[in-house]
C-alpha cells in the first residue's frame, strides 16, 4: 500500500537489536499508511481509482463520469503528468449499487492499492462510498453526490466538486420564478419526488419556497426508484392541472414524466427537472427533441464560460468524443474539474498524498472549469447554479442575468415544440 519496497537496515548489533528494530519499523509503517491514506512519494504511475455506474439506473450519468475523468487524464498526462508521473485510472463498475460501491472501493484501497480515489455518480452510493474512504484516510473528490446527507457526515476528507450543495440547484429556478411580476408567477403547483437523497431534497425546498410565497399546491408524490410506469402519476399531475411542475428526479424518471406528459398532452406553463433535462444527448433522445422545448434544469458549465481552463476543456472533449460543445454534458465537466483540484495540489505542494489533498484543499480558492471553488470543513461549497434552459433544440444559461446566454422562455410551449 505504500512504497513498493521498503529498505530495512540491518543493524548487526544482536537479534534483540535486530527484532527491536523490525518491530518499530512495523509500526511506523502502519503510521504512515494511516496518516497518507496508502501512498507516499514514490516512483511510477499515479493510480487513481473511481468507482462508476457503468451499468444499472445511474449508468447514462456515471458514463458521462468516466468520459471527464478520462478526458482530464489525457490531458494531464499529455502535458508531463502529475510531477513527472503519468495518471493511470483504475475504473470499475458498481452497477449502481450501494453495495457494490462499498466493495469496489474497498478493493480499490486494500486490494489495487490505489493512490488516490475519485467519487461515484449519486448521493446514494456517495455516502458509503465516502465512509470507506474516511476510513482509510483517502481524500475524496466526488463530482455528481451532494444531497445533504453526504455533508451531514461531517467528513473533512470529503470535497463535492460543484459549485453548491444539490439542494441549492432548485434555489435559482426559485430566485427567477419568484423575481417575475405578480401577474405572470404561476398561482399553483405540483411536485412529483424521487425518494432519493438528491432529488427529493431539491423539490421540497422548492415547494417550501413557492408555499410561502403563495404558489398553492395543488398535487405532490414521491415514488420509489423501482417506479417504472409514471402514467397514473402524471395523470393526477393533469387533472390538478398546475402551472408550475417541479420534478425532483434522476434521469429515467424524468424520462418517464416527461414521456407521459406528453401521451396525454398536458403541459404545464413552468417545468423543472432537477436531473435528467441537463443531459444535452440523452435528454432529446429518450423524450424527442421536440418535447425538450421550454423545460429547465440548473447547471454549472456552459459553452463559451470563461472559466479556468474552460477552452481546453471543450476542445478536447469535442476531439476525443465528437458532438459539438452544446452537447458536452455537465457532469462530464464536474469529473474534469476533480482532476484538475488533484493537478492544482500537486502544482502548490509539490507533492501529492492524501494528507496532502486533504489539507491543502481546505485552504483558499481552487479555480476549475465550474468557476472558483471552496468548501467549508464538511465538504460543501459555498457557491450557486445557474439556471439552463432548452431552446432551439439547446441547453442554454438563461439567469442570473450575468451568466444568461438567452432570455428566458415562458410560458413553456406545447409539446412538440
């Protein structure tokens, strides 16, 4: 788990000498394993492994995981590496399973020895992805699992690579829904909820929000993830007929809604999908380019953002997986951003262990590709989404104002475009 051989000096002093000093060794060993979470300076790669839903509910986003930890590893090591060592990803799969995530990082640290380890896709398998990590001392930087759960752990290994914690990502729908005139906020509102440790949160602020600012609620059910018929649900959300749909959802079931919305042609003048609507590929694909028009969602990188490295980013990642830069995918960007936080440490410190990750990054501002970063001793960032929306068949930013790349479109058009 640490240097691959460890020169021990014989002291021919006699075997009591001789077993005394085998013993502190030992323990010294195991003190610095502790204390750098299994690695030091050493020679060779620099392994780093993630576990990743590649397959199961979560697989769409957990690809696009994989496509901005691979992107920011070629591009590291195109330019030298990490102080002179190449980035080697180990990556496994954890079939979006909370169990599996468990055992995939533990065989990672114990088993592979990895340097260093990179987060999931999820709050779900976050959470006990990021205890394993806790407790072999691994510094986790993890794109895509910041429910309020994960920080509720109070781990000071654990750094959530966006610009806010997920219950924030309704807060800038909610900011530009309420900043509209009275006459055109909507007066009633639905809420449909994933029960899951980042979508339900998002919806529920939501809805705390618009009931103090009069929004009634006219309608609002949490399903289980194994949901996969959405029709009574939306049949409900219909006939209760609100102006505002908020939707607490990962990706499927987002599909699903918004499949069954437009099988029975109701179409609510505000729509927000918390995850799901800001996939810019699978989004127009699994619900028809068509029907995108109008619904919003939050992200935290954009096309033409001046962001630190930002350019680099878009460039390369046309290169390698084709498409333009209005179908790069957030979370692809949020991956990205996590290794540049790993070449930033190393630049500082000029060292990289996960002692050293974990105290360097605590300290100051980091900028990545989502802007400026900074986390307080929990792991949450302190900063804001923007809000997107599809239009012309695109994501664009939309508000605040300062970021906006567009107007915003209200009321949504009907299905079809």
């Amino acid at each position: 788990m640490y240097a691959k051989d460890r020169q021990r000096h014989q002291w021919m002093a006699g075997p009591v000498m001789a077993a005394a000093l085998a013993v502190t060794t030992a323990l010294a060993a195991c003190a610095s394993d502790a204390n750098n979470g299994g690695n030091a300076t050493k020679a060779g790669p620099l392994v780093i492994g993630a576990s990743i839903s590649l397959t199961g509910d979560f697989a769409d986003s957990g690809k696009a995981v994989k496509n901005g930890y691979q992107l920011w590893a070629d591009t590291v090591n195109a330019k030298g590496g990490i102080l002179g060592r190449q980035v080697q990803l180990k990556i496994v799969d954890d079939t979006s399973s909370t169990t599996q995530v468990v055992t995939n990082y533990q065989n990672l640290i114990n088993k592979d020895k990895v340097d260093l380890v990179f987060g999931p896709f999820s709050t779900l398998l976050t959470i006990p992805a990021s205890q394993v990590a806790k407790r072999y001392g691994y510094a986790f930087i993890e794109p895509a699992g910041g429910g309020p759960k994960v920080f509720e752990q109070k781990l000071s290994n654990l750094f959530f690579v966006q610009p806010a914690p997920v219950v924030k990502q309704g807060d800038v729908f909610g900011d530009w829904l309420l900043s509209l005139p009275a006459d055109a906020r909507p007066k009633t509102a639905a809420y449909t909820e994933l029960d899951d440790p980042f979508a339900t949160p998002i919806a529920e602020n939501l809805r705390t929000r618009f009931e103090a600012a009069g929004i009634r609620t006219v309608y609002k059910q949490v399903y289980p993830a194994e949901t996969q018929d959405f029709s009574p649900i939306v049949a409900k959300v219909a006939a209760a007929k609100p102006d505002v749909l908020v939707g607490g959802t990962q990706s499927e079931d987002a599909y699903g809604i918004v499949k069954s919305l437009v099988q029975l042609q109701f179409s609510p003048k505000f729509m927000f999908l918390s995850n799901g609507a800001n996939s810019p590929v699978e989004f127009p694909d699994k619900v028809g380019a068509p029907n995108t028009a109008g619904i919003m969602s939050s992200g935290d990188w954009f096309p033409g953002t001046d962001a630190f490295g930002s350019a680099e980013f878009a460039t390369a990642y046309t290169k390698k997986y084709g498409g333009t830069v209005n179908t790069i995918d957030n979370t692809s960007a949020e991956a990205y951003a996590a290794g540049q936080l790993v070449e930033a440490v190393a630049k500082k410190a000029g060292k990289i262990d996960n002692a050293t990750v974990i105290a360097t990054l605590h300290k100051g501002t980091w900028p990545t590709i989502l802007g400026d970063l900074q986390w307080d001793a929990t792991g949450a960032p302190s900063g804001s989404y923007v809000l997107i929306q599809w239009q012309n068949g695109n994501l664009v930013p939309v508000y605040p104002q300062a970021k906006a790349k567009a107007q915003p479109l209200y009321p949504k058009p009907a299905w079809g475009g």
